[in-house]
C-alpha cells in the first residue's frame, strides 16, 4: 500500500468486494475440494458395499448348492439305512408290524414323540415334501437330525445296552411311525 498513488488507494477503499471476491472464491473452492471428496468417498463406499453383496449372492448360491447335495448325500443314506422286517411290513407303503409298534411302545418312543412332536413336524416341514415318499424320507431323517437332542438321549442308552441295535436299524422304525402321524395331520399329501 505503500508504493500505491492516491487513485489506486481510493479504488481498493472505494471496491470492498474486490476482496470479499477473492475471499467467496477461496470459501467455494474449498466447499467444492470437501464436496468432491465427499462424493468420491460415497462412490467409494457403494462399491465396497457392491462387492459385498456380490460376495453374498456368491454365499447363497454356494449355501443352496451345499443344501441340494447334503440333501441328495442324506436320502442315500437313509435309502441305505437296514430295517427289521420284523418290525415292518414290505408293503407299498412300508407299514409298522405288532412287533414295530410293540417296539416303539417298550422303547417308550411314542410318549418321547408326543412331547416333541413340534420339533419332528418342524424338521418335515423344512424339507417341503410334496408327496408321501417326501414325508417318508423326511420322517426317517428327523431321527438322526433331532438324535443330539437331550430328549432323544434314551435312544443312546437303548444302543448301549443293546448292542445289535443302532441309529441305523433303528431309524427305520421311528421314522414310519412318524412319517403316519404326520400324514395323519396333514391330508392335502395324497400320493
């Protein structure tokens, strides 16, 4: 300011907003720097988000894969499972014997089913069986599926003292007697 004549010290006295300018130029080329980095960072963020989704979409159809070949490996082995044909008739359909029900009556399994009966209908209702067969298989597995429940621990102790007897020729049994009770609520399984 010094070396400035006259005219040109009343000129910036007289223009305030020569500096004002200068200071709302500064002002919004800062606002644009914190814009262009918020939105930088929130294009960012929606491609983290993205991949994470994409990695969850990966997860379900991996999961579902798993599910249809646990499933497929479950029916072979219950298709495997060895039954007493003392126990159970070979008709079409596989009928329990006097014996079967004589069976299920001295392990006290019926009084065991009738306590829990939500948890074996629950397991049946998850794999959607649309056909008595379904309900079969379903029925079979609930065993083995619900067999680390405490209410099935008689079950083990049964095994134990009885040698010849196990999950395998067991299930059989347990599974029919289960798979008429379900049938027997639900009508609309017809085949």
């Amino acid at each position: 300011m010094k070396n400035e004549t006259p005219i040109q010290q009343a000129q910036i006295s007289a223009s305030p907003q020569a500096t004002i300018t200068a200071k709302d130029q500064f002002s919004i080329s800062l606002l644009d720097v914190i814009v262009a980095i918020g939105v930088a960072s929130m294009i960012g963020g929606l491609i983290y988000i993205g991949k994470k989704l994409q990695i969850l979409d990966t997860l379900t159809i991996t999961t579902e894969k798993i599910k249809t070949n646990l499933s497929a490996v479950a029916n072979h082995m219950i298709k495997n499972y060895k039954f007493d044909p003392s126990e159970l008739h070979t008709y079409s359909p596989v009928q329990l014997t006097e014996v079967g029900n004589n069976f299920i009556r001295t392990l006290g399994f019926d009084n065991v089913f009738e306590k829990n009966k939500s948890d074996f209908f629950s397991f049946i209702d998850s794999e959607n069986p649309k056909l008595k067969y379904d309900v079969e298989l379903a029925a079979i597995k609930s065993i083995s599926v619900l067999y680390e429940k405490e209410y099935i621990n008689f079950l083990k102790v049964f095994f134990y003292n009885h040698p010849a007897r196990n999950i395998e020729n067991t299930a059989p049994t347990l599974g029919i007697y289960i798979r008429d009770k379900y049938l027997a609520e639900h009508p609309e399984i017809t085949q």
